[in-house]
C-alpha cells in the first residue's frame, strides 16, 4: 500500500475495491456491467466464482463482469455517482494525472462525504506531495470512518517521526495519537504512548494530556523501559496540578524504586515541594537538606535552599478559616491576633505558636452593620479595637463589654474612608481620604485637619505615626507634616531634602524612634528612613533598585523591635525568657540589598546608627523578600535576607508586616504568613 494503486486488487481478471482481505463478516457491495447492484456479505470465491450471504440466503454468481467493493459498515457505501467519480480517479492516477485525480476524488467526496476510500486517495496524493498536514487530515478522516479496514499505521507512524525530526511536535503528537486511538493493540503502542506523553509533557508544556497519557502507559505496560522516566514525570505532574496525594506517593514510590535514577534528586525536590504544600514542614526540609547534600547540580541545591528556608513559614489562607486571602491588616494584642481583609476581620489566639481563630468575635464585628467591613487597618489600646474601613468609616469595639459602633460621616468623620488609626492614653487620631480627625479623650470631641485650616500636605493623608510629643502626617507624594501634641500646633517637616517623586508608604515607631518606608519611580528605588522621634539624626536607606513595575515599588512596609540580643563581640545568644531565641537574635549575615544612597537628601545622616539610641532589628517586607536590618551593626553587614515562601502563597504583593511574641507576621495578597526566630535558626543551622 505504499502507492496509490495497491489498494485495488484483481481476482479472475474483476477488480476488487476492498480495503482488506483478512476480516471476516465484510460487507460486500456488488456492482455489474449493466448497472445492478447487490449488497450482502461476503462468503468467499474461487478463481470463476464468489459467493455472498443475501438476506439469509446464500447466492453464487460468476466473478466476470463485476466489481466488489468490501466495508465492515454499510452507511459507508458510497452511491453510483461517487464511486463513478472514485473509478475516474482511479483511472487518471494509471495515466499519471494526479492532478485530475485529486479532483475526481474531491468530486467523490462531494457527492459522498464518508466516502473511506476517497479520502485515504487523496491523502496518499498529499503525502507524496508533501503536503503533511492535509495528508493527516485525509488519513484522520479515514481512521474515523473507517479505521479497521485501513492500515494507516505505516503512513501515520512516517508522519509523525518526519515531523518529530522537523521539531513540529504538534503534528507528530497528532499522527501518534491516532494510531493509539484506533489501532490500540499494535504492537507499536507500547512504545509510543510512553513516547507521546513525553511530548506532551517535555516538548508541548501540557501537563494535563501529558499526565493523563503517561499514567495510561505505565498502567498498560508497566514493564516497558520507559517506565522509571514516566513515573517520575507523573509525580511531577500530579504536584504541579495540585494532586498532592497522589503526588506524594508517586514521588515516595519513585525514589524508593528508583535511588540511583538520575532524576532522584529532582524527584526528591519534587518531593519536598509536595510535604511543603501539604503542611509536612520538618519532612520538607529532610529531603531539601538531602538534595542539597548530595546532589551536585547547582540549580537543585540553590533550589533546595530556598525550600529549607521556605519550610521554616505557615501560611493560612481561606482554608485555615480566614475570610479573604488578601491580608490588609495586622495587629498584635499580647498573644491574640487582629487580621483585616477585604471581607472583614478575623480573630486568633497564637499563644505557644497555636492558630485557635476565635470566630464568634470576628462575626459579631463582621455581620453588625449592613455590610461587611473592607478592612484598611486595625489598631489596637488594651480592651479597645478600632477597625478603619474603606466605606463604612471607623469601626469601635471593646474586647470586655462587647460593644460595637461606627463613626461615619458626616456626623463623626469626613469621609468613610479611613486608611490609618494611631491611638495612645490620651488621644485617637484617624487619617482619611478628606482629612486628619483628632479625637481627645478627655472631651471626646473630633476636631478636623485639612489642607483650609493646617499644614497637612494633603486632604488624602496616607499614613500616621504617634509619638509621646508628635504626630506625623504623610501623603503619598512624600510631603510630611507634623503635629506638636502639647503646643497643640502644625509644622512642615524640612529636616531632610525629599527628590522629587519621592513617596511615603508606611510610617512605624519603634523605641523612641521613627520609621518609614518610601519609594521613587524616578529612581526606580524604594527603601527606609530611620530618624529620632523627633525627626533629627535622620538616616535614609536604599533597599531594592532597579524595580520597574509599581506594585512591586510600592510594597515596602517595616517593623521595628528592640534588639535584645548581645553585641557581637559578646558570648553566643541565649535565649530568651519564653524559651525561644530572640527574633533580634538571628545571626547577621550579608550586605545590604543596594547602597545606602536615597532620594532622601543625606542632611543628619549619621555615622553610626548607634547614636539614635537603642538597638533595634528592623523587618522590612517587599514583593521580593523579607529583609532584617540589625541597626547594632556599623556596617551592612548587619543584614539578612529571608526568602518568603513563594511556594505556598505564590506570586503575591507583600501588605503588611508585624513583629511581636518573638515572631513575624507578613501580610501578603494571597494569605497570611508567619516565622519564628526559634524555626528560622533551626532551619538554618540544618
């Protein structure tokens, strides 16, 4: 069958149309010279005579002067006119016309669509032509007709290893495939539905078709030499579809059977990625600790690293009961843990490093008023909670009587937007798209702050922090204001020259001290500034450079606590009184992430941070990673970089970030992440 006329033969000087002599039970269509037509199925012949079964009754004619034209289904018999057009077709491929013979079969095929034998022409035309794709689409056409009375493995199995070879793995897929689908019991099957997975998994990045085709290969022939590649890339598969048990015990199975595979310790990795995923931290970290041992491949030992670093993190999200991924807000209140989302608050008990979320607090503040509160920031002072929202204004509740209310415009503030709260003993301060309010306790009366009656430098104030002696303003443009509590007056801040472009993102205070995160799109920049309370001996850091897309420039946030481990000429650490070491107690290592060159002028820098008075460990988060600053050291070398995990929360936009209990709490747009010092030093020192 490798030209066009060896699909016909000739029996008694008749021509036979019939794709196959070797079945049984075939229908046979019975054309004579004169016209007439018999359908019945096919008994045998001899070199003068045939017989057919017609109707239950078996008939004998004389082979001359008919053609046979054999089918195992009968809605497949072309009528008179096709197979006219067929027999010219036939007749200019013997004068070499393949032309006009393409287009009396097109012609046959007009006239009868699933005309098998027309289309299998038309693609052997194809094919000698070149033509490899419509050659696929006739011989496809033929297999769904008609599969079973064409062998079409030959001419698609030539198909698919000369696309192969071309590197047009699209093509080869398809011509494998058919012969997988309709010729399954060739005995070229078992090889190429190993083959054609690979394909799909290495060549075509379809994991799903891939997946799907490699586990039937090994279920139908497990003992094929492809099988140690194939269950390796089918436990790889089932992690990254999220299959994660049967991913583990792919991954379990494989490296048990398979320990000296050179996929081992990718399979392993693997293996880590998948305990990672399911919770399995202390497991995760055995096998990152064995790949990056053992395995003398650079990427899987950096890989490794990053996952031991990322084992030493929980993540919850919406499975561990939050009510949205996107963490917009944290605060500590002893061991108990205030969470703001988009879709109100959650409350938890950490104590011992436990997640015990307390969800009947978190309903009676979520379900108080009309709508669920879209939740900007929390701030907490002893029994008080004050929630500020994106559209319902400030909420208030109190953790020992249970009251709640709500402090809304236009009676209580001048917009429902409130970005920031700052609260101390004697005052609250909210900050809102329409102003600054103060609050006094002792008169309880809200006084309002706008750019008509005060230096703030802007109506939309974005951030608040709240000193024994001052309050500072910022908007986003970077522009600073002060409020001096007892004079009870404003002030523009100028002790530091800001470049153009500069903006402010978040303000913190920690020990008597002032910080805040800014970033420039001029410069591509963003990094911290660290200043006494009030503002002198200002230091401007850069962290990361060279940030193009503005999400990832405006997601710096900090946190600062007093460093209460021991200079670094002293002993080794010990730890603290709770039986946990410090968080400031991290061992410094590295440089920092850029130069200590800032859009904000160097007017006040020091020398030494040191002269701002008591240590701190400063957390900084950002889309990349979490960064910790020891302001103890003189030099950069006072830094660490902590790989957040990217594994579990994925590709996310870092929210907020919260020291406290020893322990770090990093709001990101896809879950809420946490680490101990106590973990992160064991991991490290594994």
């Amino acid at each position: 069958m490798q030209k066009s006329l060896s699909r016909f033969l000739w029996i008694g000087g008749i021509l036979l149309i019939s794709a196959s002599w070797a079945h049984s039970q075939q229908y046979v269509i019975v054309d004579s010279e004169n016209g007439d037509r018999l359908t019945g199925i096919w008994r045998g012949a001899n070199d003068t005579e045939f017989e057919i079964d017609y109707h239950g009754q078996v008939l004998r004619f004389p082979l001359t002067g008919r053609t046979f034209r054999f089918t195992s289904n009968l809605e497949h018999v072309a009528d008179r006119t096709a197979v006219k057009h067929f027999r010219n077709g036939l007749d200019l491929l013997e004068l070499n016309s393949p032309e006009l013979a393409k287009r009396r079969f097109e012609a046959a095929l007009e006239e009868f669509p699933k005309y098998a034998d027309a289309h299998y022409q038309l693609g052997l035309l194809h094919q000698e032509a070149g033509e490899t794709e419509a050659a696929l689409a006739r011989f496809r056409s033929v297999a769904k007709i008609d599969a079973a009375n064409f062998e079409l493995v030959p001419l698609l199995r030539n198909i698919g290893d000369t696309a192969l070879a071309a590197e047009n793995y699209t093509t080869a897929v398809d011509a494998y495939q058919l012969i997988l689908n309709y010729y399954p019991e060739h005995e070229s099957v078992r090889t190429l539905s190993y083959h054609t997975g690979f394909l799909f998994v290495e060549q075509l990045r379809d994991a799903v078709t891939g997946l799907a085709m490699l586990e039937g290969a090994i279920k139908q022939f497990p003992d094929a030499p492809f099988h140690e590649k194939a269950l390796f890339h089918i436990g790889k598969l089932q992690a990254e579809t999220a299959q994660l048990d049967n991913a583990h015990h792919t991954l379990s199975g494989f490296v048990q059977r398979y320990s000296e595979s050179e996929w081992v310790y990718e399979a392993r990795l693997a293996l880590a990625i998948v305990n990672l995923r399911m919770g399995r931290k202390q497991d995760a970290a055995t096998e990152a600790n064995l790949v990056r041992t053992l395995s003398t491949d650079t990427a899987l030992t950096e890989r490794a690293e990053e996952i031991l670093a990322e084992s030493a993190w929980n993540v919850y999200t919406e499975a561990e009961g939050l009510p949205h991924n996107t963490i917009q807000a944290i605060a500590m209140n002893g061991t108990y843990l205030w969470i703001g989302t988009p879709k109100g608050v959650m409350f938890v008990e950490t104590y011992l490093d436990s997640w015990m979320p307390i969800p009947a607090v978190a309903n009676l503040i979520n379900t108080h008023f009309e709508a669920v509160p879209d939740v900007q920031t929390i701030a907490v002072h002893g029994p008080e909670v004050w929630i500020g929202t994106r559209n319902q204004g400030a909420l208030y509740y109190n953790q020992e009587t249970n009251e709640i209310n709500r402090y809304a415009p236009p009676d209580a503030l001048p917009s429902a937007w409130v970005r920031d709260i700052q609260l101390d003993n004697t005052e609250i301060w909210f900050a809102t798209d329409a102003g600054v309010v103060r609050q006094p306790r002792t008169t309880g009366e809200r006084l309002v702050y706008n750019t008509q009656n005060s230096f703030i430098p802007s109506d939309d104030v974005h951030t608040l922090a709240l000193t024994d002696t001052t309050l500072w303003v910022a908007s986003r443009d970077g522009t600073i204001a002060t409020f001096a509590r007892q004079l009870q007056e404003w002030q523009s801040y100028h002790s530091t020259e800001t470049e153009e472009g500069t903006a402010i993102a978040r303000f913190d205070v920690a020990a008597e001290q002032l910080l805040f995160t800014w970033f420039n799109a001029n410069y591509q920049a963003n990094g911290y500034f660290q200043a006494e309370w009030n503002g002198d001996n200002g230091q401007s850091t850069t962290l990361l450079t060279g940030i193009e897309e503005p999400a990832d420039l405006a997601a710096i946030y900090i946190a600062g606590v007093i460093d209460t481990s021991p200079p670094e000429e002293g002993p080794s650490p010990e730890t603290s009184p709770e039986g946990e070491t410090s968080a400031s107690q991290l061992t410094p290592v590295g440089e920092s992430p850029a130069s200590r060159q800032s859009p904000i002028g160097e007017d006040g820098f020091l020398e030494n941070d040191e002269a701002l008075g008591t240590p701190l460990v400063l957390w900084i988060a950002t889309n990349e990673d979490v960064f910790v600053y020891y302001t103890r050291s003189a030099t950069d070398s006072g830094w660490k970089t902590i790989r957040t995990p990217r594994t579990l929360i994925g590709e996310s936009t870092a929210q907020c970030i919260a020291v406290a209990n020893d322990r770090t709490w990093f709001g990101t747009s896809n879950g809420l992440a946490t680490i101990s010092a106590q973990t992160l030093n064991k991991r490290e020192s594994q």
